[in-house]
C-alpha cells in the first residue's frame, strides 16, 4: 500500500459474514449462472440490508458483508440459511445450492468502500471451512452472543486457517435450542443419505515414467466423460475432482468437500511393454470399497488401450453402482416421498422379477412420477415393468400394456434425449410391440449414448437372434457380458447366448448357458426353454422332463409360448426351429 493510499485508509471493528454459495453437483454453465443469480438476488441481496448489514464485495459464487453488530450477523446468517433452504426445497436435488457461511469480529481496515486485513480474512476462512448448509463462527463471535442468542453451538476446537499466524477457535452455529431438527442442515443441501454424485480422482501415475502422466490423466477424463454421459448418476466435474492431483487424499474428506457419496480412485504402473491400470469405487462416508479391479494389457496402440480400459472400467461400475444404491435404500425405512427413493424401491423390486414385485415396483415408479412428471429415469422404468408384465403373461390386458409401456418409453425419450436407458426402455419395448427395426435403432442409440452400456449390447444382440443372425447374437452377447460379468440381469443375457447357440445347432452349449441362467433366477422362464428345447433335439427326452415340468408352471404350454415368440421373432425357420425342439421334449 503506498504512503498516500496509507493516509486515506482508516481502522475500525467491525462483524464480517461471508456466504459462499454453489450448485451441489456441476451442470450447464448457463443453467448453474441462473440458479446462482437467482440466490443472491432473491436471497442474499434482499436479507442483508434487512439485518443492518451491507455488501461491500462480490464475486461470481460469494457475497462478503459487514455489520456494526455481530448479533445481526448471525440473525442474518440464520436468515440466510433458511431462504436457501426455502429455495431448495421447490428444487431437485441435482439443481441445489450449498451454502457456506462464515462469521468473524476483528479489527479491518477500510480504504474506498472496500474492507481488508485479518477480520476480513478469518471470516473468508470460515467460509471456505464450513461444510454445505452449516455456519462457522470465530471464538470471538460465539463469545458476543451465546448468551444473545437462542442458537446451539458445536465446539470444532483449534484450527489452522490459512495466512493466520495464530490458530483460530472455531464453532458450528446450529440451529435454535428449540428446534429439535437444529443440528442437521437446514438449507436442502444433502447429508450423505441425499448425495448421489460421483467424483472421479486423477489416476495416480506410479510408473516413474513421467510420459505416462497423459495416459492416466486421460483415462480418467474419459471415465468422467463416459460417466457424464450415463446420465444416472451426477459426475462431479473434472476441474472440481483434479484439485486432488498429486495429493494424499481423505476420502471421506473428499466426499464432503465435493458433495459425492461415491469416489473411484485408481493408479497407472508401466514395466516395460506392460501397463497395470487399478481402480477402485469407494463408498465416500464409510470408506467401504464396493468394487477393486485391476487390467494388465500389453502397451501397443496406447490410446486404443486407454479406450478399451474405460470403457471397462465404466461398464463394471454401472452395475455395481446401481445395485448398491437400490440395495441401500431397500434397506432402510422409507422416510418420505422423495421421487429418487421411490424409483430406487422400485427398481429393486423390478430386479426380483416376480409378478407380485412387479405390481410394486410399478407402484413405486408412477408414484415418483406424479410427484415428478419430468423425471426421466422412472418413465423409462415404468415403461419396463409394464411391458415385463404384459409379455410375462402376468396381466390379462395384454395389449393394452404393450401400448402403455410404448407410450410411457417415448415419454422417457422426449423427457431426456440424451439420457441412454431411455432408449433401451424404447428398444424393448419396440421389440415387444413388432418394431424390429426401430428396436434395433433405440439399442444402437442406447450404446452411443453410452458405450460401456452392456445390456444395450446384448438386446442389441438378442434382436440379430430373432432376425435370424445368430453369430451377431453371440458377438453382442458376450461383448455385453464381458462389460458387466456380475450383472443382476445376467440371467436374461446368458438366455440370449443359450438361444444363439440353439439355433447354430450347439444344443450341448445351449443346455449348459440355458441352466446356468435358470440357476440364477427360477422365475425367468427363457433359459429353461432352451434347456428343455435343447435335449428335446438331441432324444433326451426322458432327462428333459424336469425342466418341461418347471417350464409348464411358468409358460402353461406351447400356444402360449407359440403367441409370446411369434410378437419378436423376424425369422420364420428360426421360430420353427424352437419350437419344435420344445415339442420333441414333450412341451405341449
């Protein structure tokens, strides 16, 4: 500062808030600026004056205030607090605003209307301190007005604050005494029972070979990439998770600084022609690894390796992901009507595949669709389990549900174009309703859309089955479960295998995938058809019979399946070919 600056600058005390306040998970650049405006100018700059207190700095996510009491600064705090979380409640969560909010009296330094020095920059640490939904005060202030003021206070102990020479005592300022929900945050921003998104950390480079840092760098972007894509899960952005680079990180630390309930992790190690990719996805707030994979490749084509491994990566996450957090959710009590827990307890009792699962999930799904119409994920579900119970034979309305789940599927699509298990919900659908072509166009989509989509790849593949390509069929299929080999719909994958070899004539394969996949689950008929049909072709009648029996309590008899198969199959001899192995085995 010069000597004349000096002369115009004077000292005063005085209380410092300062409110950060940013989206909970990243999104469109113009969407995120309209949802940040609309805080400060609906919230922020409205209450601030009200409370005695005024803006002497902005910035694009973080508003700086000074008051002459700290009393009204913490009035306005709680003020603050609880307008954003007005706000957040008529929001989805992926649209949400964390507000941070951080509160100190000191000695500042005015010059110009503008206010520096460690008053300033204490509060500023504050801020930056705080978790989402929380305010952080110093000593001093807590000192000011617990007596003041009818808010509890949690003790966070002695703190380093960047720049300060001195450590900072710091409290959580709850909520009031009398409330008895004070001690959680009450601005909508998520507790880790609410997150959902997931952050990707930069792979760590371990190979000593500073050339490979482009290559792990790179396969992480591309996971965020093909993530992002997937649409099911908020991605953290890359410039949020690439702070972490080079650093030893908490993860649990970094599942609240960033808002993630899920954190994948991962190291690159090359050794001569051989390169060693880990990964790991790491449930934030526990620490529980939910997967742990590991590719050795040989170092050829090393952006054609660094495509194959994410998209190996990202195939064996979507699964996992998915299962672990419907499993989550089936398991505690159902606390309120949320749209996103209500399509989760749907899809797991989709996944049960029983008709009476089947009447409940679609329960779940409409409920989160009247309570929001535009949720894209629960259309496209509800499509499935309609189409599930008319195909299945569990409704007598047969097609009235194929028309439903057409209509329900396109609905999912116009929601969310961009969103893959739309177009699968379509593909499905299509295939049902005598749409082959469209079907084969909806999966082709799906796997556009999102790559490492492993079931798109083996529907795709069970259509080239009914058109009469079997060697299509397995290529697909395989490819789809190679991507996800501990898949929940692996039963219905291996039946589309079991059928392709039927029809190439490798009855042998056939029976084995076919009862591999009634092993995995007894209430999905379609493997034990090609069981039954398989040792019906080669005269093992006799050895047959248990899985006619079976098949006879699930499928009744031959016109039903006759009925169900002629709906998909575009291949006249293929059909044939079925079913008169189901006939020769004494399915009738």
């Amino acid at each position: 500062m010069s000597e004349h600056a000096r002369g115009r600058a004077r000292r005063r005390l005085a209380a410092i808030l300062v409110a950060g306040y940013r989206r909970l998970f990243p999104g469109d650049e113009a969407e995120r600026y309209a949802g940040l405006a609309a805080v400060l100018t609906e919230a922020i700059e409205p209450l601030i004056p009200r409370f005695e207190g005024h803006i002497f700095k902005r910035g694009s996510d973080l508003v700086l205030a000074e008051f002459d009491s700290v009393v009204d600064a913490a009035r306005c705090a709680d003020a603050l607090r609880e307008a954003v979380a007005q706000m957040n409640s008529t929001l989805p969560s992926e649209r949400r605003i964390a507000l941070r909010i951080g509160i100190n009296l000191g000695d500042v330094i005015v010059e110009s209307g503008d206010l520096f020095g460690d008053g300033v920059n204490i509060a500023a640490r504050l801020e930056a301190l705080a978790e989402p939904g929380c305010i952080y005060v110093s000593a001093i202030v807590h000192d000011q007005i617990v007596d003041k003021l009818d808010f509890e206070f949690e003790d966070l102990g002695l703190r380093e604050l960047k720049n300060i020479r001195r450590p900072v005592r710091v409290y959580h300022m709850g909520g009031s005494a009398g409330d008895a929900d004070g001690d959680a945050p009450i601005d909508g921003s998520p507790t880790f029972d609410d997150y959902r998104a997931i952050a990707v950390l930069p792979f760590a480079n371990f190979s000593g070979d500073p050339e490979q840092e482009f290559f792990a760098d790179g396969i992480s972007e591309d996971i965020i990439s093909m993530l992002g894509g997937w649409r099911a899960f908020p991605v953290i952005a890359r410039n949020s998770s690439f702070v972490y680079k080079g650093q030893t990180v908490d993860i649990k630390k970094v599942g609240r600084e960033l808002g993630a309930r899920y954190v994948l992790e991962g190291s690159v190690r090359k050794s001569g022609r051989r390169v060693r990719v880990s990964a790991q996805l790491i449930q934030a707030d526990t620490g529980h690894h939910i997967i742990a994979e590991r590719y050795d490749r040989d170092l050829t084509d090393l952006f054609k390796l660094q495509d194959e491994i994410v998209t190996a990566i990202a195939g064996a996450i979507q699964p996992e992901l998915l299962k672990f957090e419907r499993d989550r959710i089936a398991d505690r009590p159902q606390r309120n009507e949320d749209a996103y827990e209500l399509y989760q307890r749907g899809v797991w009792h989709h996944y049960r595949h029983s008709k009476a699962d089947n009447v409940q999930a679609q329960d779940f799904f409409r409920r989160a669709l009247a309570m929001d119409p535009h949720y894209p994920q629960a259309a496209a579900a509800l499509a499935l389990a309609v189409v599930n119970a008319a195909f299945l034979g569990w409704v007598a309305d047969m097609e009235g549900h194929y028309a439903k789940a057409f209509d329900l599927a396109q609905r999912a699509v116009t929601l969310d174009a961009r969103y893959p298990n739309a177009h699968f919900a379509l593909g499905i659908v299509c295939m049902w309703t005598r749409r082959a072509d469209r079907a084969i166009a909806a999966f082709r989509e799906a796997i556009n859309l999102n790559p490492s989509f492993a079931a798109a790849h083996v529907l795709l593949g069970q259509m080239y089955l009914y058109r009469g390509d079997p060697e299509q069929t397995i290529a697909l299929a395989e490819r789809g479960i190679k991507l996800s080999p501990q898949d929940p719909r692996l039963f219905i994958w291996l039946a589309a295998l079991a059928g392709a070899h039927y029809q190439l004539r490798h009855y042998e394969e056939a029976i084995e995938i076919g009862r591999r996949a009634w092993g995995l689950n007894n209430n999905w008929p379609a493997g034990l058809r090609y069981v039954a049909a398989g040792l019906g072709q080669l005269g093992r009648v006799e050895e047959a019979q248990p899985a006619v029996a079976a098949l006879k309590k699930l499928d009744s008899n031959l016109a039903f399946v006759e009925g169900l198969l002629t709906r998909v199959y575009n291949s006249a001899p293929g059909l044939r070919h079925f079913l008169e192995g189901l006939r020769k085995a004494g399915f009738e």
